[in-house]
C-alpha cells in the first residue's frame, strides 16, 4: 500500500518536472517541427497531471 502512494507521488512529480522542462525549452526553440513536438509532450504531461487515474501508465 505504502508502495502505490509512493508511486502515485513520484509519477505525479516527474510529470510536473517533465511539463516544467518541456515548457522551458519550448520558450527558447526556432525550429517549429521541433516546437510541434515540445507541445505535444506538453500536453500529455498536463493531461497527466490534470487525471491522476491515469497514473498507472
């Protein structure tokens, strides 16, 4: 038990680090296939953290 919340905390941290980082990098990129991309990791890390049900992906 003390194992799932853990878990459920550590995914619910690295998806708000990982949306953080791909926000930075998206702030300072030129090239739009490489923005295009940056979005898209963007969303589905918002889309993680806004569902946290789905955290067991």
């Amino acid at each position: 038990m003390k194992i799932d919340i853990f878990m459920s905390k550590w995914k619910m941290e690295w998806h708000f680090f990982r949306l953080r980082y791909h926000e930075l990098i998206l702030k300072d990129c030129l090239d739009y296939q490489m923005k295009s991309k940056i979005q898209q990791k963007i969303y589905y890390h918002k889309m993680k953290l806004e569902d946290p049900s789905e955290q067991s992906n």
